[in-house]
C-alpha cells in the first residue's frame, strides 16, 4: 500500500506523459549575444522551414532569420547542423502557474466555487511560476502562455494573464490581458438552466459595465445601480471588454452559439471577440472570416461527447484555416497540457495528406502554436515568430518539432538559456538505475 501511495503521488505530480528525454541543464550557452547556423530554421509566421539557416540574437532580441545571413564579429555560434530552430511556442488558454495538482483543491487556483466575484478575478496576483508544470513546459518548448481561470459559479470565469516561462523569471509578463466567458452548455448551467439566460446575463451584464463607463464622476457614480445584477467591481472589470481596450475570450461550441456571439458585435462595436472552442466552427466559417472573429480550438476534436459538438470533424481547424479565419490550437488544460501542442499540429499536417481530410501545411501548422496564439494574445509585436525586434524566445530541437520523437535541446527565452530540468527528469533519473538502498525506506 506504501509503495502504491508513493506511486501513484509520483506520477500525480509527474504528469501523465513520458517525462522529457533532453538534457536536465544545458551546457555553459551564450546568452543575450549569440547565433545559430546551419539549421532548419522556421520562422513562425506560417512560412515553409528554410534549410542552412541562421538566426543571430543582440540583447535579448532577435536581429535576423533566415538564409544568408552574416554573423556579425565577436557573438558567440552555434552550429545547428542537423537541428531545428523555431520560436517558442506559445499557448493561449492554460491554468500553467494555478495549478500543482488538479486533483488537490488547496493547490488549484484556477476555479473559485464560492467566490463573490466573477469577471473580477484577476488570476495574475495567484500565478506561481515555480509550479511544476511550468517547468515541465518549458521543457518541451514552451516559452509563453495565456493563463486563464475556469468559471465556477457565473458564466464569467475572470481576466487572463500572459506569462512567460523563463526560471527565475518575471513570472507575469501583464496581467488581465482578456476576459473569459462561457455561453453554450455550461454558462447554460451556469445562467439558470438555459443558453436564454445566459444570452441576458451576458448582455445584462455588457450594459451595466458600459454604464458605469459613461457614468460621471461624482457622488451618484460612487455605487452601483440599486437593481444592478453585477457587483461594482465586476462591472469595472468589464469595462475594458466594452470599450475595446480587451479581448473577449467566449466558449462556444456549436454552429448556433458561434453566430449568437457574432451578433453580439451589433450591440456592442468596440468588442474584440474571441471564441474559444468553435467544436462546429467549419460550419460558419465564413461567418466568422468575415467578421474577422478568431478562433482557438482544440486541434482534433471529432468524437462528439455533447450535443453541442455534433458535427465535431478532425478537418475543422482546417476548413477555419481555408476560409480565411484566424486559428490557433488553444485550451491546454488537465490532460491537455501545453506539452502536447507539437503533437497536435503535427497531427494536422498528417490529416492534409489523409484523402477528403482538410488539414495544415506545415508552416501552418506551426504558426498555429506561435505567431497566431501570440497575436491573438495581443502580443504579436513582442513575442511569437522569429522576426527581427521580437523577443529571442528560441528553440533548438534535435529533430522536425512536429514529430513526435523530437524534443528541445536548448531553449531561450528573451535571448537566456533556461535549464531543462524538472520533476520528471529528476524522478526519471532517481528510478532509472536504482539499486537497494538508493529507494526511500518504504521500498525495501
């Protein structure tokens, strides 16, 4: 009982996956000032890998990438013969920094039950970057990430963070990046029973905050509204949706939701909307091209376990793409975990070559877990593609990144090499040769 008590506490804390192959802490690298050639360089932006490539990195940033580039004199090289060179990879939707063990309550920061807030809930101020999974992230390539809470009690589940995964790092790069709500299935629950009621909450709720924008200073603006449904600090957090100042991340499912939030755009112009899900999202593509709405969504999702997701279909990330609409691979939680978008993508270059399938090409594919998250982040001016004047967020993998059996061998982020080490590579060197007496007591 001892030993499975250990076991399985081991593996809660591990994660599900293999733990990683490279290296626990890279060699003496250069960092702020440095170059990478003779790699396969791809450059994030949904262009095709360029072979005997160089990237050169100055402060931190990015100066060049690409093919027939001139080192400049004094920077330490790196010959990438043989490897891969990408940006890091960026996830939008994660709980990485909220969450130790999603199974233990005291450690999970993501999902507040009893909470009188909702659109309020600021997840920054409870990120701790020294959570395990943030350094099993890193790990696997990456560098950045959209952390947001999951709604527990109102169909607004609060702001989002964008982090950075660098150890020793600022933790949280900015915080309350976007607000997070959910229609659909589950702010049907949420609401009352109905998608109605959470159509009018949701709009109620839009209302209140651009009313108390446009109220004037003074006394009669100290409070809210005798018969306001929205505490005053909801409201005020929501005040940045109805102006345009921040994004509106909506999870939605169904072909039907999807439009619904669309229309939302006529009441409110200034909204920048997000749907997060879009299960049936081929069957509006056009919609949302056209409203230049963009999506993250899951990448494979074609086994339907509501009635939402019906017309669930492996070639909707594709057929999105095709139609013009903004796609990233988003919503990186549980077993889920952001270590897994490389496999994705990867999976939707396969399904381009599947007959009748719609998958990605392979810069695509890639873009969809860098440069795309990144601006729909908002932060595509700071991070997410190799273009000169971005942040040096650097991957060098010993292989095709969206092949399965690659994996990072050194990483930068913002131009500083960052140690490989995390709680699998320490259980997996701990267990791989142990001998008797080398295993704690209970083992035996």
């Amino acid at each position: 009982m001892k030993r499975t008590a250990l076991l399985t506490a081991a593996l809660l804390l591990a994660g599900t996956a293999l733990p990683a192959r490279a290296a626990d802490a890279p060699a003496a690298l250069p960092s702020g000032d440095f170059a990478v050639t003779n790699a396969m360089i791809a450059i994030g932006d949904g262009s095709a890998p360029i072979p005997g490539g160089t990237v050169v990195v100055r402060g931190g940033k990015i100066v060049a990438a690409g093919k027939a580039i001139a080192v400049p004199d004094g920077i330490p090289v790196i010959d990438g013969t043989g490897k891969w060179v990408t940006p890091g990879l960026v996830t939008a939707m994660t709980d990485l920094g909220l969450v130790d063990v999603g199974a233990v309550d005291e450690s999970n920061d993501s999902y507040a039950g009893t909470a009188r807030f909702s659109a309020g809930l600021d997840v920054s101020v409870a990120i701790d970057p020294d959570a395990p999974p943030v350094a099993i992230s890193r790990a696997s390539g990456i560098t950045r990430a959209g952390v947001a809470p999951v709604a527990a009690n109102a169909i607004f589940a609060g702001q989002g963070a964008v982090i950075d995964l660098a150890q020793n790092g600022p933790g949280t790069v900015e915080p309350r990046v976007f607000q997070l709500v959910e229609l659909g299935e589950r702010g049907a629950d949420l609401a009352g029973g109905s998608r109605v009621a959470a159509q009018a909450l949701l709009r109620n709720a839009l209302r209140e905050a651009r009313d108390l924008a446009q109220a004037k200073p003074g006394k009669d603006s100290a409070a809210q509204p005798a018969d306001a449904l929205l505490t005053r600090v909801d409201a005020a957090a929501l005040i940045p949706v109805v102006t345009g100042k921040q994004p509106l991340f909506v999870h939605v499912e169904r072909a039907a939701d999807i439009r619904s939030v669309i229309a939302l755009g006529r009441e409110f112009p200034a909204l920048r909307l997000v749907i997060v899900g879009a299960g049936e999202g081929w069957r509006v593509a056009s919609e949302l091209a056209a409203a230049k709405v963009p999506v993250l969504a899951s990448a494979l999702a074609d086994l339907p376990n509501t009635f939402e997701t019906l017309a669930a279909t492996q070639s909707n990330v594709g057929r999105m793409t095709a139609a013009g609409v903004k796609v990233a691979l988003g919503g990186f939680y549980d077993n889920d975990q952001p270590r897994y978008a490389p496999q994705f993508a990867g999976n939707l270059v396969g399904l381009s070559r599947v007959p009748g399938a719609t998958g990605l090409s392979w810069g695509q594919a890639l873009a969809a877990i860098t440069s795309i998250p990144a601006d729909i982040l908002g932060e595509s001016a700071a991070f997410g593609s190799l273009k000169p004047g971005l942040a040096a967020d650097v991957v060098i993998w010993d292989g095709d990144p969206l092949e399965v059996s690659s994996i990072p061998v050194t990483i930068y982020i913002s131009g500083r090499p960052q140690p490989l080490v995390n709680h699998q590579s320490r259980l997996r060197e701990r267990y791989r040769h142990s001998s008797e007496g080398a295993l704690p007591k209970a083992y035996e």
